[in-house]
C-alpha cells in the first residue's frame, strides 16, 4: 500500500459511503417538496442504511473470490445509475425505492478496506485501515455539510447528480489503480454467501465484536437522525446548511480513527476500545444535559464522533486478524452487523424524539452504549484478546 494508493482508496471509500447520508440535512426540504411529513422523510435514512446492508451481505463476499479491478468499478457505476434514479424521483415511493438501490450499490468502500488489508504489511495494517476509515468517517461528515450547502443553491436533487458524476470518475480511477492479484479459489455463490455464516459461527471474537459494534453504530445513527430534528426545531431554528456544518465539529473523529490504528499495531486495541466506548457514554451525557446550548451540543458532537470512530476502527482492524483468507467476509459481517443496527437506530429516533424529545434519544442512547460496554468488559480478556495473538497474520 503506497501512499497514494492509501490516499486514493480512502477518498474512494469516503465518497462512497457519503451517499448513505445526503438525505439526512434534507429531510424537510425533501418532505415539502414530495408532500411527505418530516417523520415519514426520516424513512429515506433508514431505507438506505437497509439496502446498504443488503449490498454489504450479497456483494461484498465476492471480494474473496472474483477480481476486484472489475469488481469495484462495476459497484461505482452502478451507484451512479441509482443515483441518477433518485435525482429524477417523481414522488416519494420512487426516491424510496431508489435510495434503497444506492444503499445496496454504495459498497465500494467496503471492499476497498480488506483489500487494503491484504496488501498492507501485518506492521502497518492498522494505519493503513485507519486512514482509509477516516477516509470514510470525512465522506460521512462532509456528506452533510456538502449537501446543505448544495441544495441550498441548486435543490435537493442537484446533490444526487453531483454524486453521479462523481461516481464515475472514482471507478475510472479504481480500475487503473488497483493492482493485479493473484486468482483465488472458486467458490459457488450460494456457497461464499453461506461461508460468512460459516465464519461467525467459527469464531467467539468476530460474534463479540459484532454485538458491540453494532450497538455503537445504532447510537451513532440515532444521535445524528436525531440531531437534524433538534436543530431544525426551537430555539435553534438552524436551516439545512446550518445542520450540515455541524457536521464539520466531528471531522476530529477522522484523526482520531486515523491514529487509533496505530494503537492497534502497538497491541493496546482492546484497552483503548473501552475508553472509546466511555468516551461515546460521556458524550450521551453531556448532549442530554446541554440540549438548548449549542456550544455544548458541539462538544458532544466532537466527544461522540471520537468515540464511535475509534471503537469502530479498532474493531474492524482486530476482526482481520481473526483470517485472512476471509477478510472480506469477516468485513461483510461487520459492515452488515453495523447498519442494521444503523437502520434501527434511525428508525428508533424518530420515534424517541416524538415519545420525549431529545431527552428520551439521548437516555436510550446511554442506555445502548452501556449494554456495549458491559458485554466489553466481560469479553476483554478473553474473545476480545484472541485476535491480538494473531495480530501479525
């Protein structure tokens, strides 16, 4: 992995993911526009968090078996024609439908990190993983902020085509830039899709792993879905640029991933896991108390970000450790695990916030990241230590 190569798979991976969350600074501009309410508009989040776990569990498989120089830039191009699709949405059904397609097409950032695994050496995979994960947590974060901005200029649609266009120029790139390999064995569809199956079941670590990551992503989404709500409303009142912008505070959580992988080099994963998941639990708390400053709403947006992207760094990186002949597996069950958990955190929120507000977000929230620190501390020195051993794989 050069550094070019690094750089280039991490703006790959980050403006692939970004299309998960354009909607989410948009929902009301996109209700007033579809006759929809601002609650039924909080579903386009959590129907493209649903088709992005689908494509993470039917395509990213592949990324052990067929050719990923092909692989990759036929993914992008499809990202592009659904894409297209929800920029000439005539109604609401139709964006749904359409932005469940980009979901299940925007997985080019999922097959890039275990690549990336493969290529890099044991020394370095951490770093290596966690630029490419900043990568993806900045494609997040901007993705908000850009958005606003442009719909804001040009209409909500004009952020699905910019999107298109950008699409397309990354799989140009990714054809020529990722390298040959070698051929690996042939497995039957049906046979690979049930070996990801096969390798939870075969591993305590990766289902111990699964259950706290997925309960911090569906934190992580719950906050933000939450979050449009609570500084579109009284006393904050923020338009759709406004709420983007927010999004720039947890750009720190990109460095923090960055680092952490180093942490993961140095063998000092599981420990700094936990102090991430008490950072994300201290963030709950200071957003719950601070709801009408928002000053200390940032604070806990910058807490909040550091948190969730350290632990997820940590766990991604430790889980490639566990085989490496199925890192892309092992990533399809990750990736999958976390936005399903992502899907329900953003169903769930609109929901809390109509229930009571973002009192009741942030208490459910707390409540969650704590479930995910207890099953932390019982595993820390067992399931969780297991990958460690095998770190230099």
């Amino acid at each position: 992995m050069t550094r070019g190569r690094t750089l280039l798979f991490a703006v790959a991976g980050g403006a692939a993911v970004g299309n998960l969350y354009w909607a989410q600074p948009l929902l009301d501009d996109i209700a007033a526009d579809l006759g929809t309410t601002p609650a039924s508009a909080g579903l386009l989040v959590t129907l493209t968090q649903v088709g992005y776990a689908l494509g993470i569990l039917l395509l990213v498989p592949l990324g052990d078996v067929v050719d990923r120089r092909r692989l990759m830039p036929g993914v992008l191009a499809a990202s592009a024609v659904a894409l297209l699709a929800a920029a000439l949405a005539p109604g609401f059904s139709a964006l749904l439908v359409a932005l469940a397609l980009v979901g299940a097409t925007t997985v080019a950032g999922q097959l890039l990190i275990p690549l990336a695994g493969d290529l890099a050496d044991p020394a370095s995979r951490g770093r290596v993983v966690g630029t490419i994960a900043s990568g993806v947590l900045t494609g997040i974060l901007l993705s908000r902020t850009v958005s606003g901005v442009i719909a804001e200029v040009a209409g909500w649609r004009s952020v699905y085509v910019l999107a298109a266009v950008v699409a397309v120029v990354l799989a140009f790139l990714l054809a020529r830039a990722v390298p040959r390999l070698p051929r690996r064995e042939r497995v039957r569809y049906p046979q690979l899709l049930a070996s990801v199956v096969g390798v939870v079941r075969a591993h305590r670590a990766v289902r111990v792993t699964l259950v706290v990551s997925a309960s911090v992503f569906a934190v992580f989404t719950m906050f933000w879905t939450a979050l449009t709500f609570l500084l579109s409303s009284a006393p904050f009142g923020y338009s759709t640029t406004a709420i983007g912008a927010v999004g720039l505070v947890g750009l720190a959580g990109a460095v923090a991933a960055q680092r952490v992988g180093r942490l993961h080099d140095r063998g000092w994963s599981v420990p700094v896991t936990g102090a991430a998941l008490v950072l994300v639990l201290v963030s709950l708390v200071v957003a719950g108390l601070g709801a009408r400053s928002i000053v200390v709403v940032l604070v806990a947006v910058l807490l909040l970000d550091v948190g969730v992207q350290a632990a997820n760094v940590l766990n991604q990186t430790r889980l490639f450790a566990i085989d490496p002949a199925a890192r892309s597996r092992l990533n399809t069950a990750f990736v999958t695990g976390n936005f399903a958990g992502g899907a329900v955190g953003s169903a769930v929120a609109g929901v809390l916030w109509n229930a009571g507000g973002w009192t009741a977000v942030t208490v459910d929230a707390a409540v969650l990241v704590g479930f995910a620190t207890t099953v932390w501390a019982v595993h820390r020195r067992g399931a969780l230590a297991l990958p460690e051993r095998t770190a230099s794989s």
